[in-house]
C-alpha cells in the first residue's frame, strides 16, 4: 500500500492502547514494534509478506524470510523466533510450496533463529512471508528517531531493487542469483549488527517499500532533522540506470514520490532516471545508519570486515528541521552551508 | 497513406505496456499506444525519450493516448532542435513598463506564436503565468489551436493553486517543479 493511503488509514483507527511498556509503536513509525519486558529485555515483533519477484521458489521464499529478518536488524535486535504466512492457490503444486518454505526455513536458520510455525490460507496467488520475534537489552535498541546534527549517513546495499523486479517481469533481466541485485535481497542484514554495537550508532532504518527516499524521511521527521543525500555518491545495482531511463519503474516509486513531494528537496539538476532510483521500493534492502562523523571510519571498517563490502556514505543529517534534501556532491553542499 | 499501428495495451499489468511498445518500436517509426493508467503512460514516455522518440500525450477519459514519432538519424539534429524548443512564461505582462502594455504585448505575442515556424515543443506557464493559462479568454483559444498542433502545454501546480485556478485549467495539462526543471534541464533554446 502506498505510504499517503497507509497512514491516512491508521490516522482513523482508534489505538487505546497506551502500556508504558511499548517503547515503539504506531504513535512513531519504526520497522518494527518493541516491547520492554523486564529491566534487561525487550522484544521485537515484526510481520510482511509478498508476492513472488522471482519464478524460482526457493530463491523467493529466502528472499521474503531475509527482508522480514531486516527489521529485526534495524531495531539493533537478534532474531529468535519465526512463524510463516503464506498464501497459496490450489491449483500450484504442493512442491512448489515446499520449494518456498525451504528457502525461508533456510533464511531463519541462519539467522539463528527458531522457525516456530505459521499460517496458510488458499489465495489466488502466492504470498509468503514471515512474523517474526526478536529481542534486544532496551539500552542496545537503535531505533529511527535519535540522529544527530553532524553524523555520517551509511546505505549497505546498492538501490534498484524494485527496478530490477520490474526489468526481470519484463524478461529484459535474469531472476536468479547471478544477478547481483537478487543475491543482495537474499543476504541477511545481521552482518551490520556487530560493528553497528561494537562502534555505536545513533539511529538506524532498513530500506524496503517506501525506497531510499520514504525510509530517510522517516527518520528525519522521527528523529527532527533536516538530511541530505548526496546522489553521485548512492550505490545502485549495474543496468538500473538504463532500465530506469527505460521506464521499467514500478508503480511504487511513483506513489512514493508524490506521498513525499513536500518533504524533499531537490538541489541541483539531477538526472531523472536517478531521481526515480531514489524513490524505487526495495525488496530486502540494506540498512540506512546514522552514526557520528567521527566514527564513520570505524564503522565502515567494520563492516567491510563482516562483508559489508557495498557500504557507502550517501549522505549526512544537516539540520534540525525535518526535512530531505538531495545533492549531487559533497563539496557543493559543504560550500553552501560555509557561506 | 499508411495507418499508423496501434498497441492497446491497456489492461496490461506493469511493466508490460513498456515492453510491446519497445518491441513495436524496432519495426515502427509511428505509433500509438493506449494505457489505462498513469504509471504506463509516464514509463512509456520515459522510454520514447530514451529512444530518441517525440511524444504526445493525450488523456482520454480514464485512458491514456500516447502517440510516438521516431525522430529519423539524418535530421535528429535539426529536428530535436526543433522538438526542444521551450517557452517560459512567468508573468501574465510581457516585459517591464506600462502594466497595459505589457498585457498587449503578451497577447499579441502568444498569438503570434502560431503564426511562425517552427512552433515550439513545450510552452510553460508559471507564477502569474498561469492566469494566461485559465482567464483570458482569447489567449486561451489559441492556446487550444497550439495544443491542437501539437504543442505541450503546460501550468505549474502549485501557482494554479494559489492564484486558486485550478478548477479553471481548460488548456493543456499541470505540470510540477520536478517536470519543469528537467524539461529546461534538456532544451535547447529557452526562451522567458
């Protein structure tokens, strides 16, 4: 659902709840919820589920367990259990299902976490994803609202997901693991988690459905910061730029733009095809991290060392008034600011 | 004279309008394509752009006309230039000095406009601009004549809405900031 009909719905449900133990909830739209259970210990609660991007079962079902373990990772959390939704015809083969829950079983497992059940309801199409639980110590919880002024902005994945799933449809791009935009979906973001804890972060977010874009703006308007994004700097997957000029972008990237038209401001002349890359939804995409200009270093050192080896600063929070702006470079904007 | 082939691709799930109009486009240098929804038509404009095509769109009901030329290799040079001819207008006066005048001067120059050639690709109405766009009635007819030759017209949303003109836009179609910087971004000549 597109994010201006997702909170427009929310903005007329009546949420009574109001447990002082719910350290995030709807009232600060995180990736997920946390609950605090004791002195030590809160848990992590998330759920999504989609349709198939790839024709090849066990890739998707991996794909679909990774990106509902990601908002476990955001949160600075471990995964410990899972439950599997699915939705599936009749009229499919019962070992195309298999297929599906192997690769999310797979996933989980190597998360290290427990596959604890689910649920199935017959569909007209294939849906799967999971529901996953995770805990973390409430003191080691990085949510998406405690940038700072100054700090270094981190993406771990290239962008164009949503643009290769469009180009795959389309037949013009291939849908397994040779393709380096499918093998990103199906790694796990918990490879950012240590250096994350060990070098200490201020806030962080998983890039998914609202592209680069949505996701930093919810950390700007969470975390009352003005970001800026420098877009010469933004990793994106080989072929992306071409299939966007081709316009094999989806319907998502459109509806994310105009839900964030308001809210973003672009700076320079920058090249529409990027423009629409920075508003593309991804699938199972890479962690946003907000960290202290002088720990950047560090950070990125470290997850080079856990294989993070796509990791870049896009961009950095600028200002204490919510609020995105995008740039071509660096320097243009550091000279700005200066005068 | 030849018809020009017809791709209805309309109740076609994304992105595959994109890719028939791209495979007609290999063995047609015109074309019309018929989408039922906006994310269609802007990615098949996307993708003529790409392809070195002109388009025109025109909005049918509910649906989408694209209509797509194929600029020929020899003259792409003279006919881009051609195609990429933008005016900027920002004011409902032409020029500084007497505010009569001035609403004289740009009457008599947007009907001029259809008297020369080439005629321009794109006309952009913005800031008071737009009241061109939406209350002067003789401007507005030949704003129609120049739609009808082919000309893109386009009015800034957000001046529309606060001159509170939306509900009186006949001619041409609203554009935002984003559209209007990338179409200055890639013309030629502009002239304001």
């Amino acid at each position: 659902m597109s994010p201006g009909t997702l909170s427009q719905v929310l903005r007329q449900v009546n949420h009574i709840s109001k447990d002082n133990n719910l350290l995030v909830g709807l009232d600060s739209p995180d990736d997920a919820c946390v609950y605090q259970l004791d002195q030590d210990t809160a848990i992590i609660q998330s759920v999504d589920y989609f349709t198939p991007i790839v024709d090849d079962p066990y890739l998707f079902g991996q794909i679909a367990a990774a990106n509902s373990l990601s908002d476990i990772y955001a949160m600075g959390g471990k995964p410990i259990t899972a439950m599997n939704i699915v939705g599936f015809p009749s009229c499919l083969s019962e070992d195309i299902l298999v297929e599906i829950l192997q690769g999310g079983a797979d996933k989980v497992a190597e998360a290290g976490a427990t596959l604890a059940g689910g649920h199935t309801i017959q569909d007209e199409e294939p849906k799967y994803g999971l529901s996953v639980t995770g805990v973390v110590k409430p003191e080691d919880l990085i949510t998406n609202s405690d940038a700072q002024v100054g700090d270094s902005l981190v993406l771990t994945k290239p962008l164009g997901m949503g643009i290769m799933s469009t180009a795959i449809k389309g037949g013009l791009a291939k849908g397994n693991l040779d393709n380096p935009a499918i093998k990103a979906m199906t790694i796990l973001n918990n490879q950012a988690i240590g250096p994350m804890r060990e070098i200490g972060v201020n806030a962080c977010t998983d890039i998914t459905g609202f592209g680069l874009l949505g996701h930093a703006w919810e950390l700007a308007k969470e975390s009352n910061v003005e970001i800026t994004i420098f877009s010469e700097q933004i990793p994106i997957f080989d072929e992306i730029l071409d299939y966007a000029e081709m316009g094999l972008i989806p319907k998502g990237a459109y509806s994310n733009r105009q839900y964030l038209k308001e809210n973003v401001e672009f700076e320079d002349q920058i090249n529409e095809a990027l423009v629409d890359i920075l508003f593309d939804p991804q699938t199972s995409g890479g962690l946003l991290i907000s960290v202290a200009e002088d720990k950047v270093a560090d950070l990125l050192i470290g997850l080079y060392g856990q294989g993070v080896e796509e990791a870049t600063v896009i961009g950095k929070v600028s200002g204490n008034q919510s609020k995105i702006r995008v740039a071509t470079k660096k320097g243009e904007i550091n000279e700005e600011r200066r005068i | 004279m030849k018809t020009m082939k017809k791709i209805d691709a309309r109740e076609m799930d994304c992105p595959q309008p994109v890719i028939e109009t791209k495979n007609a486009l290999q063995k047609n240098s015109d074309l019309t394509v018929l989408v039922d929804n906006q994310v269609a038509a802007d990615n098949i404009a996307k993708l003529a752009k790409k392809l070195g095509c002109k388009v025109s769109r025109v909005e049918d009901g509910s649906d989408y006309k694209l209509i797509l030329k194929k600029v020929l290799e020899e003259n792409k040079e003279e006919s881009t230039s051609e195609v990429e001819k933008v005016y900027f207008i920002k004011s409902d006066k032409l020029g500084t000095g007497s505010e009569e005048l001035g609403e004289v001067l740009i009457k008599g120059f947007v009907n001029t406009l259809l008297e020369v050639e080439p005629l321009p690709a794109k006309i952009i109405f913005i800031n008071s601009g737009v009241k061109l766009a939406t209350l002067n009635y003789e401007i507005k007819r030949n704003l129609h004549k120049l739609e009808e030759e082919g000309v893109d017209i386009l009015s800034c949303g957000t001046c529309l809405e606060y001159y509170e003109l939306k509900d009186k836009l006949e001619v041409g179609r609203i554009s935002n900031m984003y559209d209007i910087v990338d179409i200055l971004n890639h013309a030629d000549v502009v002239v304001v």
